[in-house]
C-alpha cells in the first residue's frame, strides 16, 4: 500500500479546489460530530490534515488544534498562511511515528478524515493503535461500501463497508460511541433531512465514527453519574447538557465514593453544579463495547427507567459486567419507607416533600421516578440476572435501598 512522500504535489494540486464554505458544507456531519461532543477549549490532534481548512474552522469554533500532515508543501503553506492565528499550530509528522512525538493523553481526541481509507488493514491498525494511545478520543470520517461512484482520486482508495471498519477499531484499540452516516445518493439526497439518525447510519455512503480508546477505560462503571463524577470509574450520563471532560482528574466534580453525596448536597448548590461525564452515551451503547466492568455503581438511576424499558436496562447491566463475581451497586428510594412517612405526615409541607421523593423532583425531564420499590420487591426484579443480594447502609439522608448483587453464572 503506497506510503506518501513528503513533497507529494498531486495530493496539494487536489486540496488546492478546497475553500471553507465547501468544506463546511460537505463536512457538517464530521463536525457536528466534534462540536457536540467536546466544549470548546479541547484540544484536537488532526492526522493528514492536507489544506488545512478542517483545522481552521474548528479552531474558529473554539478548538485548540494542532494540525499535522506528512507533505512537507502542505505544512510549509499553513505555517504562512495561518501565522499569527491563536489556539491552531501545524507540525510535519509521519503517523508512524506518533508515538516518538507524542506523548499518552497529551490530547484529547484525535481526528482525520479521509485518510485511513488509503491503507492497508494491517497499516491501519497500526496507526489506530498509536492513536488509541496519545488520546481518549478519536472522531474518524471515512467513505463506505454503499458509495455507487467508487470514483478512486488518488488511485488507492478503499471503499469497505461501516461493520468491517467497526471491527477495525475494535482490534486496534477502540470502542465504539457513535457511528454518524452522511453523503447521501441518488433519492436519498433529497430527504436526508427526515432521516433518523439510525436510517443514515445504515444508508450514508461515509461515515464518522467516534471512538473512545480502550487504554482510558477503567474497570468500573459509574452509570448516571449526574453531578458526581467518582475517581477511578468510568462516569456516563446521557443528560442533553453533561460535558465530557477528557482529562478525568480535571473534573471540577471529581470525588471519592465515601464522599458521595457530601459534596453535593451541602456547601455547594446542586443546581450550580454542572454535570460532567467521562462519556456521554446510554447504557446500551455501553453494553456493546468488548471491554466489560468489574463493578457497576447505579446510585438513584433504576427508578428513572420505565417499565417498558426495564427488562432491556437490566440485561443491558448484566452485560456490562465481566464475570459472576462481578458487582453491581444500586441504589433506588424505599418506597415502602417513603409512604409509611407520607401517610403519618403532619402537615403539607411534608406531604410535598415525601411526595417528591416518591415520584422525583420533576425539576427536569430527568428527575421523575416511573417506578418505586422496596427491598424484596427490587430483589425480585433484578433476580433475573443478578443473586447473592446483600444490603448496605443507607447514605442518603431520606430513607433509601443501597445493595449489591452480582451477576448470574
């Protein structure tokens, strides 16, 4: 598989047709891709970054980048052109040879587009693999089997289907977060606007991928984190407005599992607290990735799922999970407790206040309880997948069920 040299002019004469509204129009999904899922201030890596104008409209929108590319003509040109810009910097680099010039989580997320499709499965996994170690993150664009027009512009293009590249990724170090689908043929390009998301996953004739590197991911899992993101674990939360942090000891909530619920519900407002998460994804998308968990901390998570949602939330949990003696932590309000109180209330200020504990603040479109157990009756429900059920000490300050099961061999 061909190996560009450094002073290669065709790949600069085909780069030289790219402008910034071009490329934001054909780009969007690749850049939506970035900008709703990092803040900005991140700091990006782009691999093969060619003209460069990728580089300059993320830095536009607040990124830090530093863009690299191993054509000598390329890199010679930005350094002129964007001299004096702020937050963007370009570098000669071979991509393999990452690793001599980067050093682990010196970046956030690694990004390209259009590059690894020039390769051989062996070289790309060689440079994912280097990849996978300089960052968390990785948002990759790249052409499909679908494309009708296999139209080859540099002569070595591979066009190879979306479940091929997935397997790619995960052999090389990564597991998959999100695969967006863009480019569109023939009718579809009419109607894409009223796809799903899944519809142009599946039709789209490239795709981004984003990735989190398997060597960031810890061995627990803190599922729901909210406002409170535990060392050591790997915090996920789904909320519209969580901000991932890339680096995990940055996290203005970081905290200790003994120190739970101290911080949040004393000194500081919890309203003010921001949630901020590892990773922003649901639990079924967690559920597929190869690396599994040896414990599982759903702290006031299991009364937020409804019914009809249940019985896949729990096999979900269970695959999660790496082994029979791996643990899962839940904690839901006791509901029997809770209406004893409501029942015995004196007055309607506490009828309101057992009552939000019963159905949820409702402050959000997160805060409502579906469902409300009690100990044998959580017990029953998880017994499905999960035994060996031992009760905690209750930490919360309300009356609350805190256990630990394991997995069913």
């Amino acid at each position: 598989m061909n190996r560009y040299s450094s002073d290669d002019q065709k790949w600069v004469e085909m780069n030289s047709k790219h402008t910034l509204f071009r490329t934001s129009l054909i780009q969007e999904t690749y850049i939506k891709t970035i900008v709703n899922q990092f803040s900005q201030g991140t700091k990006l890596l782009e691999i093969a970054c060619g003209s460069g104008i990728t580089s300059v409209l993320l830095n536009d929108l607040g990124f830090n980048v530093h863009a690299t590319d191993i054509n000598r003509i390329f890199i010679q040109n930005l350094k002129e052109k964007y001299a004096g810009f702020e937050r963007i910097s370009f570098e000669l680099l071979d991509v393999f040879n990452l690793d001599q010039f980067v050093d682990k989580g010196a970046f956030d997320c690694v990004i390209h587009q259009g590059f690894l499709e020039h390769f051989s499965d062996e070289d790309i996994q060689k440079i994912l693999r280097k990849c996978s170690e300089v960052s968390k993150f990785s948002v990759i664009d790249l052409p499909n089997d679908k494309r009708k027009n296999k139209l080859q512009e540099y002569g070595d293009e591979r066009f190879i289907s979306v479940e091929r590249w997935c397997q790619l990724f995960r052999t090389s170090g990564y597991e998959v977060l999100a695969i967006n689908g863009r480019r569109f043929e023939g009718s579809l390009s009419k109607i894409s606007d009223m796809l799903s998301d899944a519809e142009k996953a599946e039709l789209g004739t490239s795709t981004t991928y984003l990735l989190l590197s398997k060597h960031f991911i810890p061995h627990k899992l803190h599922y729901g984190c909210g406002t409170v993101f535990l060392e050591d674990h790997l915090n996920v939360d789904l909320a519209d407005d969580a901000k991932v942090i890339c680096n995990h000891n940055e996290s203005d909530n970081l905290t200790t599992f003994d120190n739970y619920y101290k911080r949040q519900f004393t000194s500081i407002d919890r309203e003010k607290l921001g949630i901020e998460v590892d990773v922003k994804c649901d639990l079924n998308t967690i559920a597929g990735f190869e690396t599994k968990f040896d414990e599982i901390k759903l702290i006031h998570v299991f009364e937020h799922v409804p019914k009809y949602a249940r019985t896949n939330f729990i096999e979900n949990l269970a695959r999660c999970l790496s082994s029979p003696q791996a643990t899962l932590l839940i904690a839901v309000p006791d509901n029997k407790a809770i209406c004893k109180l409501y029942l015995e209330s004196s007055s309607l200020e506490e009828e309101l206040k057992y009552n939000s504990w019963i159905f949820g603040s409702q402050r959000n479109q997160y805060l409502h309880h579906f469902i409300g157990y009690s100990y044998e009756m959580l017990q029953n429900v998880l017994g499905s997948h999960f035994d060996n059920f031992q009760q905690l000490d209750n930490r919360n300050d309300y009356p609350a069920i805190w256990m630990t099961c394991n997995k069913k061999l």
